[in-house]
C-alpha cells in the first residue's frame, strides 16, 4: 500500500469516527500530494509524497514561530497538532547523533575546511541522510559546527 493510499484510507475513516481536526488535516495532506500530481505530469512516488509532507511539516513549524511570537498560543497549538499528524505520515527523523555522523562522514570526504564548503558539505550530509528524514536546520547547524571547530 502506497503512502498516498494509507492517507486516503485515513482520511475515510476519520470521517467516519467525526474526527474534524484530523479530516482536516489529512484533507490538507491529500490536496498537496494532488498537487504534485498536477505539477510531476502523474502518479507520484512514496519519495514524492514524503517531499510534500515535509513541506507542509515546516510550513506548519514556521507558522507556529510566529503564532507564539505574536501570543497566539490558541493557533499555534493548532499548528503544531496538524505538524504532529503529518509526521506520523513521515519516516522516523534522524537523530543527533545520526547527523553528526553523516557531517562528520561528510567534511572529510570533501576535505571541507572552511564555511565557504558549507554548500558542498550540506550536499554530501543530506544525501548520507537519505530516507530518514532529517531536518535540514539541524544538519546546517551541525555542519556550522564541525567547519568552525575543524
């Protein structure tokens, strides 16, 4: 069963128990993954649908910062109840210690000394990272880190 048919499935049987928030949120994860249907021509792929989820993960992270900046703590709990539900969608997130590998791994098969290689090494990271969903502020930071201390 594709990514794309659990959600489906999902959003049918939230309906039938009444659960609003959750119609809702999968509603909003199935419009996204018809619009890269729209956009890619077709069928897309499990990796397709899980580029869409993580868009609208960080949408909703954004929209939460801000919420909790101007005081609205009603709407960002709202934010980050959606982000909760679409990341049971999403592989499980690598963790710290899988990042600070993956840099690691990283600056020395480029041979990154300085922050001017960052680019080369984000590049060479996330590809290591491939598949377990890291989140990209987290793997700048630490390649930030490992080019000020290298």
């Amino acid at each position: 069963m594709s990514l794309k048919e659990k959600i489906t499935g999902d959003l049918t049987t939230a309906m039938k128990a009444k659960d609003a928030e959750r119609v809702s949120t999968l509603r909003m994860m199935r419009a996204a993954i018809l619009n890269a249907e729209k956009s890619g021509g077709g069928e897309v792929a499990d990796e397709q649908v899980i580029k869409s989820l993580q868009s609208l993960v960080k949408q909703r992270k954004d929209a939460m910062e801000q919420y909790e900046k101007a005081n609205r703590s009603d709407l960002a709990d709202k934010e980050k109840s959606e982000a909760a539900i679409i990341e049971e969608y999403l592989p499980k997130a690598a963790s710290q210690e899988e990042v600070d590998a993956a840099v690691a791994e990283a600056v020395s098969e480029t041979g990154a000394t300085s922050a001017k290689d960052m680019g080369t090494v984000m590049k060479a990271a996330m590809a290591k990272l491939a598949g377990k969903n890291p989140e990209g502020k987290m793997v700048s930071e630490a390649v930030k880190k490992a080019l000020n201390n290298g």
